[in-house]
C-alpha cells in the first residue's frame, strides 16, 4: 500500500490539472516552501475524505485503533483542543452537569462554555514537594457521583501537563457502575501505549473517550491528534457529528500525511524507538540521581497513598529548584542561554523539559551535564509558600456560561477582591485557568495574578493593556434563575 504522502508525490508529479482547491494550484515554483505545496490538495479523487472516510483515511483510522489499542479511532487536524471539543458536547446537552477536575485544559472549559453545562469540580491533591497538581482520588469520584446523581460524565487530564498519572482504571470502575461516561484528557500521553514500562494508558483503562495530541509526544506535525472511543455508553454518531462541527471542512493532507507517516513508524520501529528512550532515560536519571539542589519528580512511593499518584511519565522531566537561590524562571533562561537547551515551559519553582522516542541522545547527554554543573552553584535556602493554580473550592457562583454572556466591565485587578469575574484568567502554559468566569476573585487569586505578572509569566485573559480584569455587573443578576449557588459563598 502507498502511503499518503506517496500518493500526493505521484498526484504532483502527474498531469492531471488542478481545477480546484487550494489556490496555489501548486504552481508557486522556486518559492520558500515549494515542497509543501506540491503536496498541499483537498479532498479530489482518490484522496478520501476525513469527514466521511472510506478509502486511505478510513484505514489509517483502524491501524491507529489498532496501535493505541482502541475500538475505534478518529483521527483530528485540529489538536486535542478540537477532540475535546467533540467529545464533551458528544456526552452532554445543554444544561446537564459535568464532573470535572479544575486544573482541566483551557479547551475543556471552553466546551462547557460552548454546551451551557453546570459544573461539579474535582480538586487534585497539590504535591507541595514540587507545586504541582497532584492526582485525582477515585473515592472523591464515586462520592460526588453519588452525592449529585445528575451528574452525565466525568472528565479529567492525565498525565498533567507535569507528567502526573491519575489511577484511570479505578475512577472508570467507580463511574461505570453508575453507567456514567469518562472522558480523559490524554493530550500528553500519546506515547503511553507504545511500551509496557511507560503508565497505562487511559484506554487500557476502559475510558470511554480518549483525546490525544500525537504531536505533543509523538512524530507527527503540530495540530494532529487522535480520539478513541470505547465501550457503549457514548452515541458514536453524535460523536462523529461534533467532530464535523469542530473540524475545518479542508482538513490539510500535509497534516495527515504526516499523520500516516506517524503511524508507520510506529507501526515498524515502536520497539527499537522504545528501548532507545528507556536507554536515553536511564543515562538521564543515572547521570542526574546525585544532583544536590535539583529535585527531578519521579515516582514516590508516599505519592500513591497522600496524591492519588499511580504513575509519572518518565517522557516529562520536571526539573525543580524548590527551596534553591534559583527561580524556575533564572533556570530556563541558564539552560537557554548559556546552554543552548530550550526547554517547554518554566513555572515558578521548576522547568519542564519533555523527552519523547525522537531525542537525540547527545541532547538528553547536554541536558543531564548542564544540570549537573548548574547544581553545583546553586545554594538551599529557606522555602516560599506558592499556591496551586487552580483555584479554590467554594468560590464558584455562577454557571460559566451565565457569567460569561452577561454584561461585562473592566475594572482595575487591584480592585477586583469580592468581584465575580466574567471572564478566563490563565497562566500560559499550562493554560489552567487560575479563575473562571462566575467565580469570586478572592484576596489570593488577586494577589496571585499580580505576582505571576510581576514575573513575567503569560497571563492570559486580562484587558485594558493587561491590567485589568472582566467582572460581571451583578447584583440585579444575582436572583436570576441562572445563579448556581446561594450567594453565602461570598
Ligand atoms: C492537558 C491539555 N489538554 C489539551 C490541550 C490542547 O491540545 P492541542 O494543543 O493539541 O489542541 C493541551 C495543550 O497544551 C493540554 O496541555
């Protein structure tokens, strides 16, 4: 079988004329980029059609089910964020409620935006070791179903942005015997199903949608993704009309040829690329365990019994310098500058750097030197307090999309205290939203806005120039029959 990109090489190279789309007609010759629009079509013959495939796309789709070990497969050009999307408004109607945890994606809340749902919130456990979000308990999951019997679906994210797993299978347990739907959000853990010695993924797991970005953790280009769908408690043609809905019509087949490509590698190479990574790893975590100052998160015993902790991704190094004279910040900027080694993301006490199946090892080898020498000048001190980022129990209401839709006003963020914000704020990345539209901004969350700010992290979500804040004009609103809670929780 020819692979898409194949196909699109011998439709470029033949003489068939373009009558159609894109406009470039693939006629741009001696232009940066040539190479791509040669391959850049639409939907022509023999090319299939990703909104209803049959031919080409249609098989990829089963060998991805096949390779991450699904029933069924999609595969997406708009990210997680569209598979999200899809499957949230695919469990849903407006008006029901979801239980979700609160450091959820950003594309998460916007589905509940976007379907009107009511929210019940699962608050993670929070690893003070590393200021990081821990897991999800599954007695907390079975407790709230049962308090709040109106509850349609769970959804939750693991691995976290930081590589923390959720023990899937046991909330999936607890969910199912209420027939209740999950939905998790695997956007970082593509990889998961590659090999035994990395966590289980979530469809191992028996969820009944999985969302993940294969181009966060995989070879595959930037915006493809895939979402697998299991079991019986989700209507697969509602599904497939929502990934319609949230899909570009012109799905790009330079995106899913890179797709297929992803998939073939795996198909062929997944053990020689496994047992590279693992070597990789254990250079990495050899080269790195007598490191004094800098604390790289692995699994810990203590984590499964106090976090709800069942695994952490070896993909995800999280690189914290907790309790140091050093910021996460000053070590991003050290490992960029002086190192020429750019990591993901930096937050206040650590850095994220991601290893996938594709690195080099003379980059892992850079890395684990440069922390190496970077340690030795580096001094304990006494620790900071440095709260979660993902809000707090209680401060929540009003529905997000009541609060959003109503009549806004910017006020300063120094006098947001008490308010109840109309809009999304969010540190980017991991794109959490520190407040959501309907809860109060309290003391903390004001004063935590301003010192991410003050450091220069990316606040998303604040207006006039970045200093203020949207809060709804309330008060009239307030005996609304849309207000989810009774007032006292001011
Ligand atoms: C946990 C999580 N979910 C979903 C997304 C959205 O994924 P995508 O960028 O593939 O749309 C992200 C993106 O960073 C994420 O971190």
């Amino acid at each position: 079988m020819d692979s898409l990109y194949g196909n699109l090489k011998k439709n470029q190279y033949s003489d068939y004329y373009p009558f159609h789309m894109p406009g470039h007609k693939r006629n741009l010759p001696g232009r940066p980029m040539e190479s791509f629009y040669g391959i850049d079509i639409t939907e022509i013959d023999g090319f299939d059609n990703l909104h209803c495939p049959g031919g080409i796309l249609q098989e990829m789709r089963e060998r991805a089910a096949v390779l991450f070990g699904a029933e069924e497969s999609f595969l997406m050009v708009n990210g997680s964020t569209g598979g999200i999307l899809s499957a949230v408004s695919a469990v849903f109607r407006g008006g029901d409620t979801i239980l979700m945890a609160r450091n959820c994606h950003k594309a998460v809340y916007h589905s509940v935006y976007l379907n009107r749902l009511k929210t019940e919130y699962l608050y993670p456990t929070f690893v003070k070791e590393y200021n990081i979000c821990g897991g999800i308990s599954s007695g907390k999951v079975s407790e709230m179903l049962t308090e709040n019997p109106e509850i349609k679906g769970v959804l939750l994210t693991s691995p976290t942005y930081d590589g923390v797993v959720s023990d899937i299978a046991s909330i999936v347990r607890v969910a199912h015997e209420r027939k209740v739907p999950v939905i998790v959000d695997e956007a970082h853990g593509a990889h998961f199903c590659l090999d035994s010695r990395f966590p289980e993924s979530a469809v191992a797991c028996g969820a009944d949608l999985v969302i993940q970005s294969i181009h966060k953790t995989l070879p595959s280009f930037t915006q493809t993704a895939v979402l697998h769908v299991q079991g019986t408690l989700v209507d697969r043609d509602r599904l497939k009309r929502f990934l319609q809905i949230y899909q570009t019509s012109s799905p790009s087949y330079i995106l899913m040829a890179g797709m297929d490509q992803c998939l073939s590698i795996l198909e062929t190479e997944r053990e020689n690329l496994c047992h590279s990574f693992f070597k990789r790893d254990k250079m990495f975590c050899d080269s790195t365990k007598e490191l004094r100052n800098i604390n790289i998160l692995s699994m810990d015993n203590q984590f499964k019994k106090e976090y709800y902790i069942v695994a952490v991704d070896p993909g995800k190094k999280i690189l914290s310098v907790k309790g140091t004279n050093c910021t996460g910040q000053q070590l991003y900027k050290l490992l960029l500058e002086k190192y020429h080694l750019q990591p993901e993301m930096a937050a206040q006490d650590y850095v994220t750097a991601i290893l996938t199946v594709c690195d080099k090892e003379e980059g892992v080898q850079r890395l684990a030197d440069a922390l190496q020498e970077i340690d030795i000048g580096l001094q304990r001190v006494p620790d900071e307090e440095f709260p979660s980022v993902t809000g707090c129990a209680g401060t929540a209401c009003y529905d997000i999309h009541y609060a959003m839709d109503a009549e806004y006003e910017s006020i300063p963020l120094k006098d947001a205290a008490g308010k109840i914000s109309a809009g999304f704020i969010n540190i980017y990345p991991p794109g959490i939203p520190l407040i959501v539209p309907g809860e109060y901004f309290t003391e903390d969350i004001v004063r935590q806005i301003r010192r991410y700010k003050t450091q220069g992290f990316t606040v998303e979500g604040m207006t006039g120039k970045g200093q203020q804040v949207s809060i709804i004009k309330e008060e009239k609103n307030a005996q609304n029959k849309n207000c989810l809670y009774d007032r006292t929780c001011q």
